[in-house]
C-alpha cells in the first residue's frame, strides 16, 4: 500500500505527480527489458537441453560425459539467472502498483483542490442577513451555477475563481445582471469571506455589503 501524502500545495503535487509519471515510465521500461531478457534465457535453455538429449544417442564414452557435465553446470547457471529475473520482475510489478496508487491518490488531491467549489453553499448578505443556497460548479478557473434566496429570488452566476480569489456575476431570474460577489477562500477551503455589489440604484438598499459564503456538510449515509 502507498504511504499517506503529506498536505501538498498545488504547484507540489503538480511535481511530484510528473516525477511519478516519469519513474512510471522508467518502470516499465525496466519490466519490458526484464521480459525480453527471460525470453533470451529460455531459448538458452532450449538449445541446451535440446543438445543434451542429443547427447543420449551417442554411445557412452568420457568425452560425452564431459559434455553432459558442462550442459548441466549451464542449465543450471540458467535457472538460477531465470529464477532470479522472475523474482525481479515480480518484485518492479510491485512497485509498478505503489507508484500507480501514489499517483492516483494525488490526483485526486489535485482534482479536489481545482474543484473546490463545487457543490453547495449557504450564502450570506449583510446586513440584510438575506439568506439562500448556492449550487456551484468549477471547471478549473470558470464557476457557474444557481442561486435561490430565502424571499424567493432566484437566479444563476458565473464568473472566475483564481489563486482562491472568487469573483461571480449575479443574474437575477425576473431582473436580470444586478450584481455581483466577490469574495476569498478561507484555509478550511469550506468558507468564503468578501462583498457583495448591487447594480439596483433605485431599491434604496445598500448598493454593497458584507458577503459570507459556507460550505453544505454532507449528510451522512444513515
């Protein structure tokens, strides 16, 4: 099993998943010329135990056991060498799957930190403390998704999300674009802390504000 990766900033799982890919690579060109090298040694052992049984035929003699000797001492040198490229083999297949594992597991560290933002949120105006819920969805530095607030607005948004900065245009089903939210990843990463802006200068309500955005929890499976 791999070992559990320590927290790692996106530009530090981004290197260490090229390292992984390349020793990967190295790995199984490892593989490949250890296959192709037991394949060499089994037609060794082929001629070897083909001229051995050749042997068989001739008649008895000091010459022929000479002969069966030395084919034995090189079939026997071969099945150590191929048993001990078997082991080797086995043992960089091994290794193939923890480096396999490492690299899966970190991305999906790094999916979920380029798609942080996806799911749903309870958001927060002030000082209205008009309240609602944001569905989000991230496709790497683009966010889109719906709102709906407590006195029935609804609506979707759609904007950027970068260097953990979140700006989204607010577009109001029945009113159109009448603002927008700004606001910052907290280090949680499930809350976000910034303002709001009103397009609506005839309303009389305040044209910004304070703007609190927390992610849902998950209910769990009962």
């Amino acid at each position: 099993m791999a070992g559990a990766i320590e927290p790692l900033t996106q530009e530090a799982a981004r290197a260490r998943l090229a390292s992984l890919e390349g020793l990967l690579a190295a790995n199984k060109a490892v593989i490949e010329a250890r296959w192709q090298e037991l394949k060499r040694l089994d037609r060794l052992i082929t001629v070897y135990w083909q001229e051995n049984s050749d042997l068989n035929e001739e008649n008895p003699s000091d010459t022929k056991a000479e002969k069966i000797l030395d084919l034995e001492e090189k079939l026997s040198q071969l099945h150590s060498r191929r048993l001990s490229l078997i082991n080797q083999i086995h043992i960089a297949y091994e290794e193939q799957k923890a480096i396999k594992e490492q690299i899966e597991e970190i991305k999906n560290i790094v999916s979920s930190k380029e798609q942080v933002l996806d799911g749903r949120w309870t958001i927060l105006l002030m000082p209205s403390e008009q309240r609602g819920e944001l569905v989000l969805t991230q496709n790497g530095t683009l966010v889109d998704g719906e709102y709906k607030f407590e006195n029935g607005q609804t609506g979707n948004v759609q904007g950027v999300f970068v260097k953990g900065h979140l700006v989204l245009e607010r577009i109001d089903s029945q009113y159109g674009r009448m603002g927008k939210f700004e606001a910052q990843l907290m280090k949680d990463q499930n809350s976000l802390k910034g303002t709001w802006y009103s397009y609506d200068i005839q309303s009389g309500e305040p044209l910004t504000g304070a703007l609190v955005i927390e992610k849902q929890q998950k209910e769990s499976p009962q």
